[in-house]
C-alpha cells in the first residue's frame, strides 16, 4: 500500500491515488482519493475495493508512514 501524492486536481477534485498491491497475483488497485479524505472513508474505500473482492488479507505491507497508520488502522478496525 502506497499513495502517489502532489498529483494536479482532477475535474472530481482528486489528487492522491492509492495503490494497493496483491503480492500473490501481482494485481494492483489504483483508487484516487482526496489528500483532505479523513481516514475512516479511506477504511471504508479498503473495505469496498479489497475485503470484499479478496477477502481479508493475511498481511499487509506499507512505508509505515505515521501519519497514516494508526488512524487507518483504527478506521478500520471501526468499521469490520
């Protein structure tokens, strides 16, 4: 999981896209996403995009990037 960032705007407003990879397949979801979107609609973009067409994963892989991790993962937490 990794974000692309300091995109232009969009028509939509986006600038960010986020990537989550499938290391097993090698698939990749590019969802674009605002830099302002709090943490719990990314939780529920996770949710929408990967848990429900993989299912749970098993391990997830990111930079660890403070700023994003622990809220994330409350959000989601919340949200399951």
């Amino acid at each position: 999981m990794d974000f692309v960032t300091k995109l232009p705007k969009s028509s939509q407003g986006y600038d960010v896209i986020w990537v989550i990879v499938d290391r097993l397949t090698k698939s990749a979801i590019f969802t674009p996403i605002r830099e302002t979107d709090p943490m719990d609609k990314l939780a529920r973009i996770y949710l929408k995009e990967v848990v429900t067409r993989h299912g749970i994963p098993v391990s997830i892989i990111s930079d660890r990037d403070p700023r994003f991790a622990s809220n994330f993962w409350r959000s989601l937490q919340n949200a399951l």
